[in-house]
C-alpha cells in the first residue's frame, strides 16, 4: 500500500511529537536527578562531623565513588539528549523535504547545534562537575580532620585527585560525542 505524501508527513510529524516529549521527560528527570543526588551528597557531608571516626572514613571513601557516578550517569542521559536532538532534526528535514518547502527548521536551526546536548545541559553538566570538584574538596578537609597526619591522608588526597582528573577527563571526552544515525534496514523488500 503507498502513502501519499500527506501521510507521510503526517507520521512523521507523529514521531517528531513523540521525540520532543521523550526528549522533555529525558530532561526532567535529569534535573530532578541532579537536585536529590546534591542534596543526599551535601545532607551526609553535613552529617559527618556528627559521626564516628570509622563511619566518617568509610563514607569519606564513598562519596568520591558516587560523584563519579553522578557525573557519568548525567553523561549517559546527556547522550541521549543529544540523540534525540538529531532525530527530531532528521524528522525536521524529511517532513521539509516530503512537502518541498523549508517546514520546519527550530532544532535543525538551532544554534546550540554543535554542543552535545544543547547549551542547557552542557551548563547543568559544568555545574555538576564543579560541585564534584567541590564536594571532592570538602571530602580531603574533612578527612584531614578525621585522621591524623599520616600516609593514609596522602593516600586520600591522591584518590580523590585521581577521581577529580577522571570527571574532568570524561567531561572534556563527552565534548566529541558525535550522533551516529541507525543502519537503515529495509524489512519491506523495497
């Protein structure tokens, strides 16, 4: 059975509507995200001069641990973005291109175009990173006032350094991420 064109780009124009309310969601929930994880992190800094010498090392230890987490996860969802981004521009184009005419153009247009994820969730990700760095800090004070001055505060101080280095690294990586279109697979035959 053939479609014509005005089908076509009304099925597109379908999955363009559900790309931009994935894409919303997508957001959302990064954000929402962001916020409980920085409140949990900042609520057990807050808590540990409150604690135990032993319970402050082991949750001193853990909070470098879900920094990392929090960064690379944000990551991931921001690659998603990005995703969705280009495939609400590929719609954009093959709805102009069915109807011949210059339709719809704002993501195809759009002057964040060259940032993975848009200009929002590059700042959401630098505010990120710089409260990891931040609480990163915090956690080497806070150690040094746990423990004497020994070998394992350098200990310390070296794997937070290194998990400081490693959120900049993948930060400073995830600027390459490219959208890579699926292989298109022709079921039909045609």
């Amino acid at each position: 059975m053939a479609l014509i064109e005005k089908d076509r780009a009304s099925i597109v124009i379908e999955e363009y509507k559900a790309l931009y309310s994935l894409l919303t969601f997508r957001f959302t929930a990064i954000e929402r995200r962001v916020a409980f994880s920085a409140v949990i992190i900042s609520y057990i800094l807050g808590l540990l001069p409150k604690m135990e010498v032993e319970s402050k090392i082991i949750f001193l230890v853990g909070v470098p641990v879900a920094i990392i987490y929090l960064i690379r996860s944000t990551i991931f969802h921001i690659r998603s973005l990005e995703d969705y981004f280009r495939k609400i521009e590929e719609a954009e184009k093959r709805v102009n291109e069915i109807c011949s005419e210059r339709l719809m153009q704002f993501q195809s247009g759009h002057p964040s175009k060259g940032l993975p994820g848009g200009r929002a969730s590059q700042e959401l990700l630098h505010f990120i990173l710089l409260m990891g760095v931040g609480i990163l800090s915090a956690c080497s004070y806070l150690m040094w006032h746990a423990i004497s001055f020994n070998y394992s505060l350098y200990a310390y101080w070296t794997y937070t350094s290194i998990v400081a280095i490693y959120c900049i690294y993948i930060r400073f990586k995830f600027l390459g991420y490219k959208y890579t279109p699926a292989q298109k697979v022709d079921v039909y035959g045609a």
